[in-house]
C-alpha cells in the first residue's frame, strides 16, 4: 500500500474500529470454542495459501468457506472470531497495515453475514436433517452478504490507494463479476462443512480442504499460465521487429496506445484484453514484404506498393489460428483502412471499418510520427496530435482521436529512445514508414 | 534389429485402435448386462435414480478437454462415484445394487453426451467406456458393503473405505487412459501412466472428495446436497476450463508466431511444423515426459526464430547447409529472443545448444577421432553434417565449445563438466532438423530412408545415435501407415 492518504487511513481506521468494537462487544456466552477453534485453523491455512491474482495486488484465499460455516454453527460473534483468524496467517507478502485492515474486513463481513442469516430465520447450530432445504435461504443470504461486504470493502481501499495517475483505468478498482461470482460459488462449500460435521464431526473441513486446495491451484496456474503468455507473445513480437530497428517497441507501443484509447471509451476488459494482443501483433504480416521494398528510397512500383498493401492479409495468415482473438484478428486486418474508404486491403469506410481496427489505426499512425525515422527525426507529441486532429474524420475516427489525445493529455506518453545506430548486418533500414500518414508512400503512376 | 522387424510387421488394421476397441466392448458389456439385471430386478429409489442421473448428465454435457488431447467429466464422474458410494440419505439406508449404478451412470452420460453429437463434436468412446468402467468398479466392491450394519454405524469404517476406493477408481482411470494413449499416440506405457497420474493427480483428488463429500452429505442434507455440491464444482471446473483454454491459446501462439520465419521466406513452409512434429514423435520413443515434451515442441517450433535477425535469408532456409559458425549465431540469438520471454529459459537453452554435436571429439579420450575435413568440403556435398568452421562468436562462459579438441588452446580455458554433451532434446531437434533439410515436405520413402542412413553415418560425433535410431523407427512407421 506503501505511504496512504489521510482519507485512505481514516477509512482503514474506521474499519479497524468498528471490527474490534463488535468483538469486544460479544456475547460469547454458549459460543463452541470447537467449531471456533477448528474453523480458525481453517481459515490461517487458507489464508497462509493465498493466490496471488493476475493484477499484482490482490490475492485470493478460499477461506469464506469457513466463515460462513462459522456463521450457521456459531453465529455472528463466532463468525467474527473466525474472520479474525486471518491475522495469523504465515504468509510473508502483506504489510503490517494490510494485515490488520484484511483481518479487520473479514471479521466485519462475517459477522454482516452472521446478522443476515438469523434475519432470514436462520437457527444457529449444528444442522440435522430437517433443517434442510429450509436452511439454503438464509445461508445463500449469508454468503451474499459476505461476498459483497468483502468486495465492497476492499473496493473502497483499492479507490482510495489508487494510483493518481492512472485514474481512468477502472480495471484496478473493479474486482470484477467474474471473482464475485466464483466467490459465492465456493461459498457452498460453508454450508457443506456445518453439514457434514454432524456426520464425521471436525473430518469435515479436513474432507472440504481438498477441493478447495485444487480450486486453488487452479487459479494458481491459470494466472502462471497468463503470465507466460504474455510473455512469450511480447518476446515474439520484439523478434518480429528486429528486422527493423528503427521500428523496434513499435508494436508494444501501438498496443499501449490502442488499450489508452480502449479504456478511455470504456471497452469491458475482455475486449481491452484482446486489443492488448491485436496491438502487439498489429504488423506481423509485415515480415511477408520483402525487405528490398521496405527499405526502397523511391518511389514505388505498383506491384510493390501492392506487396506493401498486403502485409494485413499476410499478418492475419499468421495469426488466424490463434483461438481467441477473433475481434482481434478483424483489427490485425483492417488496421490500414482509412475512415474516406481510401485505405488497403479492402478499402472499407466509416462504420463498415471493425471498431478495434479504427482504434489500432489511430495509435499506429502516432506512435510512427513521434518515432524516428531514417528520413526524418521524432516529432513531438504536440505536432503528433495535430496532425492527428488534421486527419481526423478523413483517414481516422474522430471519436477515438478525441479519446486519444485526452488520454495523452492526462497520462502523458512515453516516447520511444532515440534509435541506437544498428550493427550493419543485424537489421535493414527502411527508407520510408507505411504508418507515417504524414509521408504517405509515393506511387509511381503509371509504368 | 528385431525392433524394426517387429515395427515391419504392425499394419494398420493390425494395432491401431485395438485397445480402444477392447475397453469399449468390456465397457458395453457391463452395460448390457446391467441393463438386464436392472430392467428384472426393478429400479430402487427411483428419485434418487433420477436425480443422480441428471447431475451426471450435466457433467458430461459439460466436459473439460485437458491439456495433451485428454477429455474428462469431472461433475459426472463425482456424481457416478458418490451415487456408488451411497449409504444413507436422511437416515433412509439405500440399497440400489451396483447394477442400477452401472445403468443410471451410463444412461446419464449418454443423454449429456447427446448435445455435444447433435452440434457435430465426436464422441470420444474410449474415453467415456473408461469411466464407466471405473464407476462400476467401485460399484461392485462397494454396493454388497453399503448395508453392512459396520459400515452404516462407523463413518470412520466407512470413510476409510470409501477413500481407498475412490483412489483405486482414479488408478484404474490412469491405468486405462494410459494404455489407450500408448495405442493412439505410440507412447511408452510407464511414461504415459506417470503423465496420466501427474496430470489427473489435482483434478482427480477434487473428483474424489466430491463424491465423499456429496455421499457423506446426502445423510444430513438428502438431495439438496446435489444442488449446494454443484456450485462449487462449477467455479472450479470453470476455473479450469480457462486454465486449459490458456494453455492451448498459448501453443497455438507459438505455433503461428513460428510460422513467421517460414512468410518471411527465411524457412522453407511448413518447416517448423514438421521438425516439431518429428521432434515430438522421437521424444516419445525416447520417453519423454509429457512436460518436458511441451518444451521440446516450444523449442523445435521456435528453433530457427534467430533466422529473423539476419539481414538476409539463407538460400532455401536449410540451416544444415551453413558453416557451423552461421548454425551457431542463429542458435545464439533465437535463444536470445526466447530468453526475453523470461518463463522459457529451459526452452531457451534447448534452442542455444541444437547445434552442438553430440560428442566432442576430444571427450571420451579412448574413442579416436575419425579424420575429418576441416573445411566444409563435405557441406558443399550435400553432407549433412557442417563442421566446425570456427568458433562461435559470443559464446556464453562455461559452454561445451565445439571444436575443443585445437591443441592451440589449453584445455583448461574450456572447463567441461564430464559427461555435459547437449540436453536431449536439442540433440532430438538437431536430428529433426537435419532429416528434414534433406527431406522436405516429400513423402517418397525412399529419400526419407537414405536420409537416415546419411544421420547414420555421422552417428560417430554430430548425432546421437539412440536419436537416430528413433527417428529412424518414427519415420519407417510413418512410410508404413501411408503404403
């Protein structure tokens, strides 16, 4: 969390306070320590196991399970107890601060739910067979209120530590319905425990760690996975470039640039997700033109500005058989169409142009302007934007040029280092920028 | 020898799908007879019946494809294993017998697998007969025990029980799925029975639990247990469905991104591809373990990515025809690009080290050297091994150099850690490789067999000659299959 505002501490603070102002409060008369003191152990192994989530800085136990058993055996209180547990867990990672605002945030979510399950004509203690399926209700009002209290809280911290900078990504504050809903699902797990303890007594947490564990692992890999792919497609990407130096991080800025753009008109993270990977791969069919007309000083030919011309369709051959992207692919596509319909391959226009074609469109052509080229130097961002502005409507979406540049305006964008003179053998210079649409390629006429 | 006449011997019609075909009539076999044994007897607890039947149905409509080619119905199958594993259900003691497990099961999974037909995705019978096999194995053990008057008053008995089963199912499972795979895909039973029960070891275990935990849980909760169980289950298995989804997502990345040596006119088409696929088929002779198999086809679909620095493509892309030094330097920054990915350092390393010939000359002091050109005579040929024209520039410290055996340099200059030729696998890419610079896409069985022979021949210092004769059997099973 690193050094907090004033408001941010207020509201661990208040959080802190009312958490430990309840668990002083009681009653803990008649409370099982039993159930307490297994169900706490559940919840530090849980905890100690924690997954860290792909965004860096949250993580994600299963341990809302043993809460909410806690909540139909032991009640309110008891279900505070519980949630406290967490302050025992034996991960290293969390700072002091997180540790007691976490501890301070389950205990309070587990005793809301604790209070929803009696609302709902919820009896505390050890199910039988005739509390069901009467039970289902108030517990599934129990683990809603948990599992919303938790996101709600950990919501606020996340808005109020955010990152100045960076205010309009709305990724980070959002835990997202995807982790909510998982949350509930593993919530039935609560349940199952308090019912199987009347069937093989404190065997029953035991019996539900497995599944739990394998759930866990599960998110565990998928994140790994994520990380290595990504990964690996940026390392592929920087090797397509190395052809060229002058365009080397070419693709990875076009990709910052078209997720800028993509957040700004508040595209759901899916499709930033993909256009992520559109930008990255945006120019691969570029390998497909031979390197003779890339690096071409004249004027070109009309079979060779027909090469250049089909470097989309040659970028979608290679990435065609990647499962996911399918929005993407149409971006890799089109990227080059022009808004007036003036543009390659198929000459398309207006709204007949895939949006997250439109979007790469607009964050090529500034990333080329405010690199360096052989024939001229990098151009500053301002004159970048208005040219931008100048062909706006013409050759690019004036919607997305608008969330552009006031993307850039707020964030700022960082240009590329100035071009290290390449070792004459590593990699061709090209004379010319299909990108740059403040040079447009010169065609010969008529031959 | 006797392997190749044995391999000569094994046509189509002979080995493939044999296996398969065995598990699928014991598996409808059981079938047929519970089936009977069900429709004399009358079916029990017909709502429990249905119930069960319908989770299980459920589960196969919604069946996970693992990676490695692999299927599984992990809702159903908890399902099926606790519908056997049934002991009481509110305080009712249940009495089905094994036979109605048997018919309930296999009916369920029928009815789920009907939608995945009806939208055109095959069926996978082996797969499905496999795990209805496994079912009715615990069915049998199980169900003359579940009204045992020790079991229905110890849980202890009955969880001790109940666990050694449920393991013993998921063994028969592994045991099965490996043995069809040895038949589908030529891979060594040992080998594939460890990939089987790594790989189903986490899955299996949440399988499992589920079933005792819907079993144990049906006493107290009666069918409601169902409906609670399977929400949870679906987090997970949706959790794992984008796991699996990630990984395919990735290889299919690799591959295409491979692909772009091939458009870039730096490789023949098709190249990597093929040496990927060769790469992998010899690994599998050699038995490799799966995970080790997923890099080896990283690094043989990315082996010539170093290619993409060099200003210009080398004639026809055949990188066996350069000087070793030229080998050397595309080795060196393919696995430099690779390296940036920073999660595939052993994939990486396979790519810096696919040229290294398999024996130093100088290593095992007591095999003399064979006279060698040193210069590229032999290349020009049409030779398929380059020899050492130099050394490498920019080798990393500590690595095997090739031509070490110069008197003009000391040998200590060069420490060697005994025995550390290149890794397996970059010796498998190196022979791949190699076979298909002097094969191409052609399919004539005799190019491909004096190929072979060529790799044969330099068995002596470039290839390793266990990696020949592997690939020499991949490659006469593969002219058979076409004949």
């Amino acid at each position: 969390m690193g050094k907090l505002s004033r408001v941010a501490l207020g509201y661990v603070g208040a959080v802190v306070a009312a958490a430990a102002g309840l668990l002083a409060g009681g009653p803990f008369k008649g409370m099982s320590l039993q159930y307490v003191i297994v169900l706490g152990i559940l919840v530090i192994v849980s905890e100690s196991t924690a997954t860290q989530l792909r965004r860096g800085r949250l993580t994600w136990s299963p341990s809302s399970a043993a809460m909410l058993a806690s909540v139909v055996l032991v009640g309110p209180v008891g279900a505070a107890l519980v949630g406290a547990c967490t302050a025992l867990g034996l991960r290293r990672g969390p700072s002091l601060l997180q540790r007691v605002f976490n501890t301070a945030m389950y205990a309070l979510s587990a005793y809301l739910a604790g209070h929803a399950y009696l609302a709902l004509g919820g009896k505390i203690g050890l199910p039988d067979a005739d509390s069901f399926p009467g039970i289902i209700g108030p517990f599934v009002g129990a683990a809603l209120v948990l599992v919303i209290a938790n996101h709600g809280l950990l919501a606020g911290i996340l808005w109020l530590t955010r990152d100045p900078k960076r205010a309009s990504s709305g990724a980070g504050v959002g835990l997202g319905a995807r982790l909510l809903l998982s949350d509930l699902g593993y919530a039935a797990f609560g349940l199952l425990i308090a019912a199987l303890w009347s069937v093989v007594g404190p065997f029953a947490p035991l019996l539900v760690l497995i599944p739990l564990f394998v759930a866990r692992w599960t998110v565990a890999q998928f994140a790994e996975q994520q990380r290595a792919y990504e990964a690996t497609v940026g390392a592929l990407c920087q090797a397509v470039e190395t052809k060229d130096l002058y365009t080397r991080g070419h693709s990875d800025r076009v990709s910052r640039g078209s997720v800028m753009i993509a957040r700004e008109i508040g595209m759901r993270g899916e499709r930033v997700e993909a256009i992520r990977y559109a930008g990255m791969l945006h120019d691969v069919g570029k390998l497909g033109v031979p390197t003779r007309v890339l690096q071409k000083t004249g004027k070109l030919t009309e079979e060779e500005y027909a090469a250049i011309q089909l470097h989309p369709y040659r970028g979608l051959d290679i990435v065609r058989e990647i499962g996911f992207l399918d929005e993407a692919l149409a971006g890799i596509m089109h990227h080059h169409e022009r808004i007036d319909g003036r543009g390659y391959p198929m000459g398309l226009a207006g709204d007949e142009i895939p949006e997250f074609a439109r979007v790469l469109a607009v964050a090529d052509a500034f990333d080329s302007m405010t690199s360096t080229r052989s024939y001229r130097g990098a151009r500053p961002v301002e004159e970048a934007i208005a040219e931008l502005r100048k062909w706006s409507g013409t050759q690019f979406d004036p919607a997305f040029v608008d969330a552009f540049v006031a993307a850039i305006k707020r964030d700022g964008w960082q240009r590329p280092e100035p071009s290290v003179l390449p070792a004459e053998d590593l990699a061709a210079i090209p004379a010319q920028d299909h990108d740059d649409p403040g040079a447009p390629l010169r065609v010969i006429d008529s031959l | 020898m006797s392997e190749r006449r044995h391999e000569l011997h094994r046509f189509p019609w002979h080995v493939r799908d044999s296996g398969q075909l065995l598990l699928v009539v014991a598996a409808g076999v059981v079938l047929v007879a519970s089936v009977a044994q069900t429709a004399v007897s009358g079916l029990r607890d017909v709502r429990f019946a249905v119930a069960f039947g319908v989770l299980i149905a459920f589960g196969e409509l919604l069946r996970l494809n693992l990676p490695g080619d692999r299927e599984s119905a992990p809702i159903g199958t908890a399902g099926a294993l606790a519908y056997a594993l049934l002991i009481q259900v509110n305080k009712q003691l249940i009495v089905h017998s094994a036979w109605q497990v048997v018919t309930v099961t296999a009916i369920g999974m029928i009815i789920g697998a009907l939608p995945h037909l009806a939208v055109g995705r095959p069926a996978r019978v082996g797969s499905m007969a496999s795990r209805l096999l496994c079912v009715a194995c615990v069915a049998f053990i199980f169900r003359p025990l579940a009204g045992d008057s020790a079991v229905v008053r110890h849980w202890e008995l009955a969880l001790a029980l109940m666990t050694a089963l449920v393991v013993l199912a998921l063994l028969l499972e592994a045991v099965l799925t490996a043995l069809l795979r040895v038949d589908e895909q030529r891979a060594r039973f040992r080998v594939a029975l460890v990939d089987e029960m790594r790989l189903q070891l986490p899955l299996g275990a949440a399988v499992g639990a589920s079933a005792l935990l819907i079993a144990f849980a049906a006493e107290v909760m009666g069918l409601a247990a169902l409906a609670v169980f399977t929400a949870p289950l679906l987090v997970t298995q949706v959790a794992f469905r984008r796991y699996a989804g990630i990984r395919a997502t990735y290889l299919q990345t690799v591959r295409a991104l491979a692909k772009v040596t091939e458009i870039g006119g730096y490789v023949e088409p098709g190249h990597s591809e093929r040496v990927s696929r060769l790469a992998v088929a010899i690994g599998r002779e050699l038995g490799i373990h799966e995970p080790d198999l997923l890099e080896l086809e990283y690094a043989a679909l990315m082996h010539d990515i170093g290619q993409l620095s060099l200003a210009d493509p080398i004639p026809g892309g055949a990188t066996v025809l350069v000087s070793r030094r030229d080998q050397q330097r595309i080795a060196e920054l393919g696995a430099e690009v690779i390296q940036q990915a920073q999660v595939l350092g052993s994939v990486a390393e396979i790519v810096r080290r696919q040229n290294e010939p398999y024996r130093d000359v100088d290593t095992p002091p007591d095999v003399p050297a064979p006279a060698r050109p040193e210069d590229d005579a032999a290349a020009a040929a049409g030779h398929p091994a380059g020899h050492p024209a130099g050394h490498p520039v920019g080798q990393a410290a500590g690595q095997p150099a090739p031509g070490a055996h110069r008197s003009d340099r000391p040998p200590a200059a060069r420490p060697r850690r005994a025995g550390a030729g290149p890794p397996l696998s970059s010796r498998i890419i190196k022979a791949a490789n190699a076979f298909d610079d002097l094969v191409g896409s052609s399919l004539d069985p005799g190019r491909a067999a004096a190929a072979v022979q060529q790799l044969r021949l330099d068995t002596a210092t470039e290839y390793d000659p266990a990696t020949v004769e592997a690939l020499s059997r991949v490659v006469t099973r593969r002219s058979v299959i076409q004949m």
